[in-house]
C-alpha cells in the first residue's frame, strides 16, 4: 500500500493506489498514466484510472491472482483495472494498430509512444527504492497550463500511426475547451482522409463521447474545421451552411438542458437530415437497429410543424406517430429546436409549449392511442364477426383506432363491434364489386 508520503498530488481511487503499492512491494515499477492523471490535475472528476510497469504481463497475472489477460499488447484486468506493461511500437501498417510491440523496462519509452503530451504524463516510481514523483518528458503540465492539445514528438508520424488519434484529439480539445496547437491542426488536416481505417463502431462511440460532453458543438466544428467531418458524417458536412449551424445549436442547448442525454443529441445533430438519411447513418456507426429506428422516427415526429390550430383529434393523431413512451423525448427535441430558432421566430417556443400543454392533457385523460388501448381486440372480432385469421382483422381494428382517436367517446365494446361490422361489409363491397354475403349476427 502507498504511505501518505507516497500520494499523488491530486485525488485518486485507493484501488488505484493500492494496485501501485502491490506492484511497488513485489518490486517492479508503477505508474498511473494516461487520461485518469490529466484530468485529475486539471480537478476534473476520473471515472477511470490505468496503470503502467515494468512487469511482464505474465508476472501481473502472477502478482494478482484472478487477473485475466486483455490483449496482445500487453494489458491486464486486475480488480476491475487495467494494468499494462511499458511498451514501444513499431510499424502501424493499418494506421491503427502497431504490427509488433516490445516490451520495455522503462517509462519514458513508454510516453514517448503515446498520442498528445497531455496524456503523457505518469506518476509513480521505478520500484520499492525509489522515490515516487510525477514524470513529464514531454512538458504536459506545460500544455494543461497553456489549455493546449499538442501530439507527442512528430505529429504527422502519430496521426499516421493511428487514425483514431485524430478523432481523441478533437473529442479531448472539445471536452477541455483547449485549443489545438498549430503544428498538431496541420497534421490533423493532411491525415484526416486516414480515418477511414479506423472501424465505424470505434468512429460511432467517439462521436457519441463527443456529444454528450459540455458544448458538443465544439467538437462538430473542429471535425468540419480539420476535414475529418467529410470522412466520418459526410451527410452532415454535405448540409448548407445554416442547416449545419441550427441542428449545432440544437445540440448545445440539448446539452445545457438535458446533459448527457445520448439519444436527444443524436437527434439534435441528425435532425436536419431526411429520417431515412439519419436512420442509415447511425446504422453504417453500429448503432443497433433498434435506436437507429428511433432517432429517426423522433426526427421525423419534430420536423412536423405546430400551427395552434389542431382540433384534439390532430393532437391524438400526433401523439400516435410515435410510440408513447417517447413522447416526452419528442416534445423535448421540438422544444429544443423551437428555442434554436428563437431569433429568427419568437413564438417559437410557445407554441410548442402549448403543444406540450395539449398532449400532456390527452395524457392526463388517457385518449386510446393505439390498439392495445382499444375496447376489443381481434379475439373479439373472430369470434362475433367469425372472421378467420388474417390481414383483414388488422384492417378492420386500424380502422376503429382512426375512428376512436377522433372521438373518445366510441371506444366501447358494444359501439366497436357495431362498427366493426359496419366496416366489414364496405371492406367486402370493395373487394366483391357488390353487396357482401349475409353474415351471422352480432353476438
């Protein structure tokens, strides 16, 4: 276990601690490193610690007992941590992942390989005689002072190593407000073709990182800025100009009102493209099929304009072309455009307040939205009408669901069957060209 005078100078997770103090005592070398350091000596909350050693991963996996090994490049799962041996690269000759590593027995090899000086700083100690203390080859904490994102060393030879580097860089200078340092920008732009080596779902949940950060747009911007945009959300770059700049405002002011809403963001940066449009490019992110029908069909649901002169019978029709549970995601996604567009329509937002008002009153009486809500089901209809099995019960039943949705008030079991009935026959004129059969009553 680390003493008090072997503590960072910035808050950690005793496991963290406690896994550096094991590897200290069996007499290796141990750092924290990466992400969880930058953002603790910034006083930004770490959800996630990694640890760097001289020790093979097969001597990790013998220190901790139940570790398991995570990769060939030499990670290992230590209660719930990862830990990974120092390591220097070689050749990326897919732009992502190096073609060999080697081991290393000393941390600033291990630094000299990392993305952005501003991961590159570790704290630590070579092993059990020395001293631990904050090692920064590359001046980080320089750059965390200057709010700056600068690559390690050559930034074209690390953008060319991997490609998803490119798209950190943005997400991180997004989520610190830092800005790109010149030499780092310029790589950024000569490489950022290189991001299509990196796979959709790596690319998908970098930019859903990107979007549920403080001011997302940010990371929008630098994505268009660099040219990384035209490679990862063509559809998106492909907007004119204003189209762009409404759907980024959306999102910014999804993010002040409804922080770390995932869906709601999508939706806001998407919802200027066609449903379909948006539909496949969540699907080609690997988003599962299920979410990318849903961003779209709440994208469709907003673009619908609110005049204020819906009869009740308009607002149940609306509120059924969604499914219930997402109504307030979808008044929440008009509310946050009609606010982008305050400026330029200042009722804006009230109607759509008054919108929101309206549903919740439908909600409130339980309007029958759709066919579960219904008095009778196509059970009924088989057995009073003695109809089989098919399409036509389905048919018969939308037709009661439009019928109630314009009026409550006939969504009885007597007054459906009647109706029910009724639209049979027509059903069967139009199929027939004439009168339909005589069929048994209704029980």
């Amino acid at each position: 276990m680390a003493t008090d005078a072997e503590r960072p100078p910035f808050p950690t997770h005793p496991d963290a601690l406690a896994l550096l103090g094991t590897l200290w005592a069996a007499g290796h070398g141990g750092y924290l490193v990466g992400g969880g350091v930058r953002d603790a000596l910034l006083g930004l909350p770490v959800s996630d610690w990694d640890i760097a050693t001289d020790a093979r991963p097969e001597r990790i996996l013998g220190i901790f007992p139940g570790s398991s090994y995570q990769n060939r490049f030499g990670t290992v799962l230590a209660r719930g941590l990862e830990i990974t041996t120092f390591r220097r690269d070689h050749r990326y000759a897919d732009h992502r992942r190096p073609d060999t590593v080697t081991f290393s027995q000393d941390i600033f090899e291990d630094l000299a390989r990392r993305d952005l000086t501003i991961n590159a700083i570790a704290w630590g100690r070579r092993g059990p005689e020395a001293g631990a203390h904050l090692v920064d080859p590359a001046d980080g904490q320089g750059d965390l002072e200057a709010r700056l994102v600068r690559a390690v060393g050559d930034p074209a030879r690390r953008f060319d190593e991997d490609a998803l580097r490119l798209l950190r860089a943005v997400r991180i200078a997004a989520k610190l407000d830092f800005t790109i340092e010149p030499m780092t920008r310029s790589a950024m732009v000569a490489h950022a073709a290189d991001v299509e080596w990196v796979s959709e779902e790596r690319i998908g949940s970098e930019i859903r990182s990107m979007l549920t950060a403080p001011g997302p747009s940010r990371a929008i911007r630098l994505m268009a800025e660099t040219g990384i945009l035209a490679t990862t959300l063509p559809e998106l770059e492909a907007l004119p100009g204003p189209r762009l700049q409404r759907s980024l405002a959306t999102l910014d002011i999804a993010a002040t009102m409804h922080p770390g809403a995932e869906r709601l963001a999508l939706a806001t940066l998407l919802g200027e493209l066609e449903p379909d449009t948006a539909r496949g490019l969540l699907l080609r992110l690997r988003l599962s099929v299920r979410e990318a029908e849903t961003v779209a069909a709440l994208i469709a649901a907003a673009a619908a304009p609110y005049p204020g002169t819906w009869a009740e019978a308009d607002i149940r029709r609306y509120m059924g072309t969604v499914p219930s549970e997402l109504l307030p995601e979808l008044l929440q996604l008009r509310a946050l455009r009609a606010e982008a567009v305050r400026a330029e329509d200042d009722e804006a937002p009230a109607r759509e307040a008054e919108l929101a008002e309206r549903v919740r009153q439908q909600q409130a009486a339980s309007a029958p939205l759709t066919l579960a809500a219904l008095a009778i089901d196509g059970r009924d209809l088989r057995e009073t009408l003695g109809l089989p099995e098919g399409p036509i019960i389905g048919s018969i039943l939308e037709r009661l669901l439009s019928d109630v949705i314009e009026d409550p008030s006939l969504n009885t079991r007597t007054t459906l069957l009647m109706r029910a009935s009724l639209v049979l026959d027509g059903l069967m004129q139009q199929h027939a060209g004439a009168a339909g059969p005589v069929r048994p009553p209704i029980r």
